[in-house]
C-alpha cells in the first residue's frame, strides 16, 4: 500500500501528527525505533497552552487524571539569591487554556500519545528504525527502514514527516542539519529530598550554569544542570562525581534544598542547540526537534512540538487534497511555523543574554522583584498564551508602572 503519509518518529511531534492526520481520514503510517514505553532525556515540564494541543488529541483527561503535577508557576533564584516567585496570569487581558502548567513524567506523556494513536486508524509500527530517505529527482518520495531483526524495506508515501527528534535521520540525509554557536549540555537525573516544593517548579541561574527542579510525583524532582560543553570530555565516564560537584558549587539550590539527593543515574545529552534549514526538496516537512531546538529554560520544546505538528497537519492535508505536495506548497507550513515561534524565540535569545552573566542575571531580578505584574506577564510568554509582542508595548509599560 502507498501511505498519503509516513511519520517518522512517535514523540509528542510524531505521535501528534499522526493521529490529526488519521482523524482527516488520510491513510498514515508512523514509525519509531524505538518501543513504548521508552525514556526521553527531558525537563518534564508541559506549558499552560500545552494542555489545549493535548485536549484536542484527547489525551488531556488523561494525564491530568493520571498523576500529571500541577504547577502554579515558577520560582527563579537570581545568582544574588534574589528569589522571584512568578505565577501565570490568570485574570486580564490573555488566559491560558489551563491556568497551571504540568509536570508530567515522559514516560508516561509519550505513552499516553502513543496509545491515543493506537485508537486511531493510523498504521503505528514500533521497532522501526528509519535509515535513510528515498529521493526521485526534487522530491522525497519515502523512506528506508530497517525492522528489528535489521532487515531493510522501502517504504513509498506520497509525503514524509520528519518527528525524529534531535539527531533526526530524514534532516540529516537531506543535509539541512548545522551546528549552533551556543555551546551546552544537559545533565539529568532525578533526585528526592526536595522539601517543601509544592506546585512549583524551581530555577537556579548561578552563570555559566542553570539547574531546574521539577516536582514529577510525590517526594520525586525531574533535576537538570544546563553548563558549558567545554571540558565537559574530561569527565567522561565520570557524570555523577561531576553531576554531585557542580550541584554543591550552586549555592542557591544547596541551601533551598540541603537534603537533595539523587535517585537515578545521570544522563547527559548535548550539544543542546543545533539549526536546521527548510528542506529544499518537496515531499518533506519537518516537525519538533527534527526542525531545530535552541535551549531548555523556556520549556516549550513539547508545546512547540504539538502546535508544529498541527501546523505540519493543516498544510500537509492541504496539499494532499490538491496533490501538490512540492516544496513550494508546503512552504507555507515553513512560514505559519516561523510565524508562530518567532517573536518567542526573540525572547530566548534575550534571555540567554541575561542568564550568561551574574550581573544582568542580578540587574534582571531586581527589576522583576519591584514588578510582580511584569514577571506574571514574563510567564505568560513561557506559558506560551501571551503574545511576546506584549512585552514590548503597554502592556509591559503597565506592568513596569505598577511597581511594588
Ligand atoms: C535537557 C532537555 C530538557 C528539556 N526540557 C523540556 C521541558 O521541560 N519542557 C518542554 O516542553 N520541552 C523540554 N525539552 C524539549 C523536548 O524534550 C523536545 O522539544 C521534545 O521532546 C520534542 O519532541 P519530538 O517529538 O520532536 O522529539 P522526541 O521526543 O525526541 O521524539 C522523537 C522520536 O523519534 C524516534 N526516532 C528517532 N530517530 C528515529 C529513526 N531513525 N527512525 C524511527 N524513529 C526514530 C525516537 O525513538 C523518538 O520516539 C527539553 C530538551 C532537553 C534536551
């Protein structure tokens, strides 16, 4: 059988396009290499505006009742130890679907996402491994794949959509895949010992390093560093002596929570950012990490995931219905994506700046000490349902102007 569409990769981007695809009655196929449940390296945090692409898939109800955390907002400690304590907006001008965000273990998440596919009429196929894309002429017309026992088959669609994650196949083979000049890796464990952290995730920015605390389930925290790869070879084969070092260094997280300990192994994944290029050749779209990832302060990789592959699914069954799926016709989910990440990207790159040096990181928590409403709209753009925009018009001018 020729699919309409082959999705490689069933993470929250795969899984999601997938079964939007299939609702569209459209004839889909999605493979992953790996069998779910499967572990994701991950800070387990899922926006406010989240939960809408999650309500839409039908899978909300059933995080939310199976043991999803509640986070009311978050509290950011300042390498001065200024502790700033931001909750999302929930009443004004911008609500967010959900007026919490959540913390919902990966595990759990993907395997949620790849049951509701199940459901649905799509072809899900785990232990796939995708090996390479199969090119005619300016256009990707399928993919090669090798099952678990490693034997290879060719399998056709009329489109292929790329929700391979980071180190994704079908963007590598179309040579689209370039080095970021942010430099970072993340190490991640999970830790227990994290007294009194409620409905909260935490933040410690101690320059050059970053560590979140993310209450995953009772008495257990999703704990990353976010540092410098540099040096980091050195420590090869030694991550939790340097994991433990570097968590006794961040004196902020030390003395918030002196009884943290460590409850898993740790695992280290990076470089963290990477760019990918729009593909040249038709037939193809990109979705998730497979488009590109930045850095993990923000925590929208799983938003921008889902609401990618809605994007991906609007303009994909577009295409299919007028039988043009040439690179050109599938421009315009390139741009809506664009569009729709720009302006918060914008906002990353900025706070990058901040969070690299003591004294902006410093100079930044006393401005947000002195205006509570500017930091609850700083939140609303991480919570992904306050336009970035805002935070250079009145609204920011409001906020600054009611100071504490
Ligand atoms: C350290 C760190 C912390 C993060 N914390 C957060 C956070 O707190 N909140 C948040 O929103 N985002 C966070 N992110 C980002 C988030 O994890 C990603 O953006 C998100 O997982 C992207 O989803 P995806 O479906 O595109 O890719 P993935 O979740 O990586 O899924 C890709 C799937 O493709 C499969 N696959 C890969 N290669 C092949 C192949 N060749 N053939 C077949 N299948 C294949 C894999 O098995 C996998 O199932 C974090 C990222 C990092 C690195």
């Amino acid at each position: 059988m020729r699919y309409d569409a082959v999705v490689v990769g069933a993470g929250p981007s795969g899984a999601a396009a997938g079964i939007l695809l299939a609702e569209r009655d459209l004839r889909v196929l999605v493979l992953d290499r790996a069998r779910f449940p499967r572990p994701k390296i991950c800070g387990e945090y899922l926006s406010p505006e989240a939960a809408r692409v999650l309500d839409r898939l039908g899978v909300l109800k059933r995080l939310e009742g199976g043991g999803a955390v509640r986070l009311s907002g978050m509290t950011i400690t300042a390498p001065d130890g200024t502790r700033l304590t931001g909750s999302y907006p929930c009443a004004g001008r911008w609500r967010g679907y959900r007026d919490h965000a959540l913390a919902v273990r990966r595990i759990v998440l993907d395997r949620v996402l790849a049951d509701r596919l199940r459901e649905t009429a799509a072809d899900f196929l785990e232990g796939r491994r995708v090996t390479d894309v199969i090119v005619d002429g300016d256009g990707v017309v399928g993919v090669e794949v090798a099952d678990g026992a490693g034997r290879p088959q060719s399998i056709r669609a009329r489109l292929v959509i790329a929700a391979d994650g980071r180190n994704s196949v079908v963007a590598r083979r179309l040579g689209l895949v370039a080095p970021h000049a942010l430099r970072r890796v993340a190490l991640m464990t999970y830790a227990s010992g994290a007294d009194g952290l409620a409905d909260r995730g935490e933040i410690f920015v101690d320059p050059p390093v970053y560590a979140i605390v993310n209450p995953v389930a009772p008495g257990l925290v999703n704990l990353g560093l976010v540092l410098p790869l540099a040096g980091l070879s050195a420590h090869r084969g030694r991550l939790e002596e340097l994991f433990d070092t570097r968590v006794r260094q961040l004196a902020g997280l030390r003395a918030r929570f002196p009884r943290l300990a460590r409850a898993a192994p740790v695992h280290a994944l990076g470089p963290l950012a990477y760019r990918v290029a729009p593909p040249r050749h038709g037939g193809v779209m990109l979705v998730g990490d497979a488009a590109g990832f930045y850095d993990p302060f923000t925590g929208e990789g799983i938003f921008a995931a889902l609401r990618g592959a809605e994007l991906a699914a609007d303009t994909a069954c577009a295409a299919l219905a007028r039988s043009d799926c040439s690179a050109r016709a599938l421009a315009a989910y390139v741009r809506t994506r664009r569009a729709a990440f720009r302006d918060k990207e914008r906002v990353t790159r900025v706070l990058q700046f901040v969070i690299a040096r003591r004294w902006t990181a410093n100079a930044a928590a006393r401005v947000f000490a002195r205006c509570p409403a500017l930091l609850s709209l700083v939140m609303g753009v991480f919570g992904d349902f306050v336009p970035p925009r805002a935070l250079l018009g009145p609204p920011a001018l409001a906020a600054l102007l009611r100071r504490r």
